[in-house]
C-alpha cells in the first residue's frame, strides 16, 4: 500500500513547489486545507503527489498533481484501493483530468459532474473596487456599513490580536449552535481553531473590521497558487449591516496592496446549499472551477 501521511508543518514549501507548478486546481488543494480539515493524507510518489481523505467514513483520492508520472501513480493508487478493500474513488478532477483520465484508462472509470463543488473564483479587482452596475446592491451594503461605522479600522490579523479574533468568532459559532442545534458546524470550528494556532506556519494572512476596540468582521485566507489566494474563513457579526460585504472588499484590497501580483481570490464552493450559491454568484465570479469525480467502474456496487 502507499505511505500517505498527515502533511506536516514542515513540508509547506516542498509541497506547494509542485502545487504552484500545476495549472490552477480547486481549493481542497491549498496546504492549508489539507492541514486544516478532516483527516487528509498524502504521499511524494513519481515527482508528483498523491492524496487520501477520509471524511464522514468515506475514503476517497483526490487527483493526483504534479509534473513528474501521473498515470505510475494513477496505477499505485488502484492498487492501493484493491489492497484496502475500498471502492477507486477519485475526486476534484479539471476537465483535464478527466480527460487525461478517460485515455489513460479507457472505459474503467464512470466520471461524474460535481456542481456542489464547483470553485468560485473573482477577480480581486472587482471585489476591491465593486466597480458598476452589478455591484450597485454591494456598494450599497458598503456605504451602510460605514454610514453605521464611520470610525471603523481595518486592522492586520496576528498571531498578538488572534484572542480577539477567536473571541468574536467563538461567539458567532454560540449564536448559530443555538439557533440551529442540527446544524454541522463542528469540523469548521476546529479547522477554524488550527488555523488559528498555526496562524504563522500556515502562512494565512486575514484582517479585523474594528470599531471602538470591538471586532465586527474576520477573514483569513492562503496562498492558492502564484497569482490567486483561496478565502478559508470569513465570519461578521450578522447584527451589523453590511459587515460581510465589507470585509470582503477590505480583504481583497488588503491583498491586492500587499501583493501585486494577486490577481483572483477563490472563495471556495457552495456544498449544495442553494442560500450559499445565491450569495456568491451575487458577486459576479470571474469563472467557477469546475470539477468531477470517477470512480472505477467495477466498484460502483459499493457506492
């Protein structure tokens, strides 16, 4: 079977050298998340690298990235299925993917559309300047919240300032458990917790909306790849109006500022939640990431 192992702190650099060579992929890819949520393994194999995810009881295997042997380690990884006794299940392909996939391995895989999971992607322009006709009702949002907060400081996340970050957010997760006891909140609140111990490592950046030493708003994001970041966590206090729409566009001009070279922010999927795809289409994405997922064909009895 393949050695995967949980990535380490340590191995952000030699991981994202392969990532950052690679076409655009989907945020699960991001070192951050692969640290941050749920048990994710991976393993260095061909000059490229292989995943394992396991989530709610299901086994999967993200594609496999990198420049070196793909289809050697595509062919490792039906082997490490067998050897397991789980289905080949392959997830966050590109249309690339899929079809490298289907010629490599001709009629094997039944390869399916994963709309849930499709990437919203902006461009940090837009969300910057909200520039236009489409982001009038954004701008409008905007200028309500700084009508209510004229004082309001955009104020840089660290690790010194992160009490004050974790108590707004600590209360934000309070709030909705209690209004919504069903609802699935776990998992984010400890990915949220060790981004936040591990704030540096990760190499996150992420700001505070501030007013009268009270934290309105937070987000958090990561590098994704060489021009685009990738949006992790973004929490405001749902009693100031306009506050989410703030932090967005304080986020991205913060970014923009400090690294020019930042051309798009990717502020991840909707998971199938239709409230969830009305809010980020309503900020106008550049273009979605769109992805699929194979399984092998003598496996589907188990799905």
């Amino acid at each position: 079977m393949i050695d995967f192992q949980r990535l380490n702190l340590s191995q952000k650099e030699k991981y994202e050298a392969v990532l950052f060579s690679c076409p655009p992929r989907g945020c699960e890819y991001s070192f951050a998340n692969l640290v941050l949520w749920g048990r994710q393994e991976a393993a260095f194999l061909h000059g490229c690298v292989a995943f394992f995810a396991h989530f709610y009881g299901r086994s999967v295997y993200p594609y496999p990235i990198g420049n070196g042997d793909r289809r050697a380690v595509l062919e490792e990884i039906l082997l490490d299925a067998k050897e397991r006794g789980i289905p080949c299940r392959l997830t966050g392909l590109t249309e690339t993917d899929r079809a490298e996939l289907a010629e490599w391995f001709p009629d094997r895989f039944l390869i399916r559309s994963s709309r849930d999971g499709f990437d919203y992607v902006y461009a940090i322009d837009d969300l910057a300047d909200l520039k236009g006709r489409k982001f009038q009702k954004k701008r409008n949002h905007v200028n309500r919240f700084r009508a209510e907060h004229p004082l309001y400081e955009v104020v840089p996340l660290t690790v010194c300032n992160m009490p004050l970050a974790q108590h707004m957010v600590n209360d934000w997760y309070h709030k909705r458990m209690k209004e919504d006891p069903e609802g699935d909140y776990l998992l984010e609140n400890l990915a949220l917790a060790r981004a936040c111990r591990n704030y540096t490592a990760l190499g996150m950046e992420g700001i505070l909306l501030m007013d009268g030493g009270e934290v309105l708003a937070v987000t958090m994001g990561s590098r994704l790849s060489p021009d685009t970041f990738d949006i992790h966590f973004e929490k405001a206090r749902e009693d100031v109006d306009g506050a989410y729409t703030a932090v967005n566009q304080e986020f991205a001009r913060y970014l923009r500022l400090k690294y020019p070279e930042a051309a798009y922010l990717d502020r991840e999927d909707d998971m199938g939640l239709e409230g969830l795809r009305k809010a980020k289409l309503s900020y106008n994405p550049h273009h979605l990431i769109e992805k699929y997922q194979a399984t092998l064909s003598e496996d589907l009895y188990d799905l």
